[in-house]
C-alpha cells in the first residue's frame, strides 16, 4: 500500500481527529495488527511529544480465549484493560479485517459477557467519555470483498473518504446543529417506517473527523420515553459476528416492544442484556458524501450520505437522555430513492426527502455541494 498515503492518515489521527500534545499518554489499538501503520502511528505520537502505547490483538486467538472462559476471566480482563485505559489521555482504536464473521459460532453467552464486562467499563464508561479517542478500520481485501471492489478501487475510495476535507464538511454541519437544537418534534418515515420523537432540549453533535475515520454525522438523542411507531431498517448489520437482515422495532412510550429480524431469538436476546437496551442511545444523519451504498462495516454505513442511524442503547455522555446500556448499536435506514425513500420532518417542516435536503439552510450538506 502507498506510503504516502498511510503517513497522510496518521498524521490526520494524531494531529487533527486527537490533537495529541506533549505528554499526552495514547494508547494505541490495533486487533489483527498492521506492523507497517502502527509504525506510522507511534512515529507521528512520538512527534507531536506524546508517549506511544501498544495494545495488539487478534480476533481468532480472542475466540478462542472467550470460548470456554467464566465470568470471572472476564470480570478480571475488564479490571486489567480499566486499569491502563485510566492512565490515558487518548485513544487510537483501529482493526484490520480479516473476516467479518470471526466470532459468529462465539456462544452468545459468552458475547453478552465481553460486552457487560470488557466493552461496557472500559470503553462505554472510560474511553469513551474520558479520553480524546479516534477509531477507524484499516483497508483489506476482506473490507474490499464486503464492498464488492476490487482491491484497488477499494483503496482508492477508502483514501478518497478517509481524508477527505472534514473542516469544509465541519463548516456545513452548523446549520443542521442549530435547527436540531431548536426542534422538538421528529418524524421519519419510509417504507415500513413511520417513527415519531422528541428531541426538545437536547443538543447535537458533529462528528467530523475527530473521533471516527471516516466521518460524517450529526447526532441527538430522543427523549427516551418519547418514541412511538415503527421503524423497519433496510440495511444489514454485523453484531457480534452475526449478520442480522430485515430488522424491525415497534416502540411504545420509547421501548422496544417488539422486535424481528432474520433471526428473532437471537436479536431479542441482545436487547435483553439489560434495561436501557430497549429504548435508544441516538438519532443521527449520515452525510459522507463519498459513502453511498453500505459494505456491513457500521463505521462506514452510519456515514453514508441520505442515511440515517437509529440506536438502541446507550447514549453519549455530550448528549445524555438518561439512557445507559452496555449496548450501543448503530443500525442504517437509508433513505435515498433508489433504497425506497423516506421522508424526514421537523416540527411539521419537511427537511429530507429520499436522502437529499430540501430546506434552504440546509442544502450545503447534500453530497454534490461537499464534493465541489
């Protein structure tokens, strides 16, 4: 892979997504390690005066660690990972796919585990709200296959996303953040989807560049007793090495009291995990413009622009609507004509219409206007 391209990348994550500074403590996460980038990484840290840490995993060896473990190995490699993630100041997470499904025969037991254990206490309430923390995937042939690319097309478009002008798109991203935080009434609809909320008082985020590569989001958070309806996404989702297709929500006073999928057992077992999985972390709009169709890689599909994503779990400590999960779980609807369409309303005013803005202020984010 091109050299230049990969320094240009890490020095984006260093210097503009985690602003490291002297002394800065960054722990740096590579599952299914890249020799060739963590080198890039450690060198741009140590530049910019911070101290490098390397934390290096494989899914495979993971696999087999969790398959026969009790609650206890967990309990304890949660203490372990608290323990260094609390003397950081950044995070720099990113994987290298090998193969999407590594933890697919993983007894479900034993993910509800990991995910109550190691991925709530370390990274939902540590990393996540106390360091300046960036994730990304690093490109392969297993990304390029998802895709349905070439590998060559696939690094190109991954290079073209990935360091694209986060600053300009930063720029357009205010106006939605002003209407967002004046609004109360949301409304999405779309084939199968007819969703009401309440967003009143809650503030949006931008997302551009500084914690997730690629980037492209602003987000909120419904008042978690408001949602009301049903929301039928038509994309699908990898959770816990599982490909789950055709998922739909009803909601009653913001919980989930239905839900189906391609398999229904097994996504009701997710949002049993405990009592905030039922009602949701997020409501967001995807506007990378140079994402248009999903690749089951979720940190890319959120992004994709006409999209939206719909969260069941926890939500952000910079937009807290009181609901905390060890589940945070980022499912598309895509919204653009030829995915079947869909409206977006606020306040009675339409906003969105088969995944392009309609209203004035708002017309900056639509993906030709980024691209110019």
């Amino acid at each position: 892979m091109e050299d230049s391209r990969l320094k240009k990348l890490a020095h984006l994550l260093v210097n503009y997504s985690t602003k490291v500074r002297p002394g800065d403590r960054v722990l740096i996460e590579n599952v299914n390690p890249e020799p060739d980038f963590l080198r890039l990484l450690i060198e741009e840290v140590h530049a910019a005066g911070g101290l490098a840490f390397l934390s290096l995993r494989d899914r495979r060896l993971e696999r087999t660690l969790f398959m026969n473990a009790p609650e206890e190995q967990f309990e304890l490699q949660a203490e372990f990972e608290r323990a260094r993630m609390d003397r950081m100041d950044v995070y720099i997470g990113f994987t290298s796919m090998r193969n999407s499904f590594a933890w697919q025969d993983l007894p479900q037991e034993k993910t509800e585990l990991y995910n109550r254990h190691i991925w709530k206490k370390v990274h939902i309430e540590r990393r996540i709200t106390s360091t300046r923390w960036v994730v990304l995937r690093y490109p392969t042939a297993a990304m390029a296959q998802n895709a349905g690319m070439s590998e060559d097309a696939f690094e190109k478009f991954y290079f073209d996303v990935c360091t694209m002008d986060y600053a300009r798109m930063s720029h357009a991203m205010d106006a939605l953040v002003a209407l967002l935080e004046k609004s109360d009434k949301v409304r999405v609809k779309a084939p199968g989807t007819d969703l009401e909320f309440s967003i009143a008082g809650m503030p949006a985020v931008k997302c551009d560049g500084t914690m997730n590569i690629p980037d492209g989001e602003v987000y909120t958070a419904p008042l978690r007793e408001s949602v009301n309806g049903v929301l039928s996404y038509n994309t699908p989702s990898e959770k816990d090495g599982f490909k789950f297709e055709n998922i739909v929500f009803e909601f009653k006073k913001g919980k989930i009291v239905d839900a189906k999928a391609s398999d229904t057992a097994r996504i009701n077992k997710i949002l049993d995990i405990d009592d905030g999985a039922r009602y949701l972390g997020e409501f967001s709009f995807g506007l990378n413009p140079y994402i248009t169709k999903p690749m089951l890689e979720t940190l890319f599909d959120e992004k994709i622009a006409g999209s939206l994503h719909i969260t069941p779990g926890n939500s952000y400590d910079d937009c807290n609507n009181g609901n905390h999960s060890a589940l945070h779980w980022d499912i598309v609807l895509m919204q653009d004509a030829d995915s079947g369409g869909g409206e977006v309303w606020i306040d009675g005013r339409l906003i969105r219409k088969d995944g392009l803005f309609v209203a004035p202020e708002l017309l900056a984010l639509n993906p030709d206007a980024l691209k110019t």
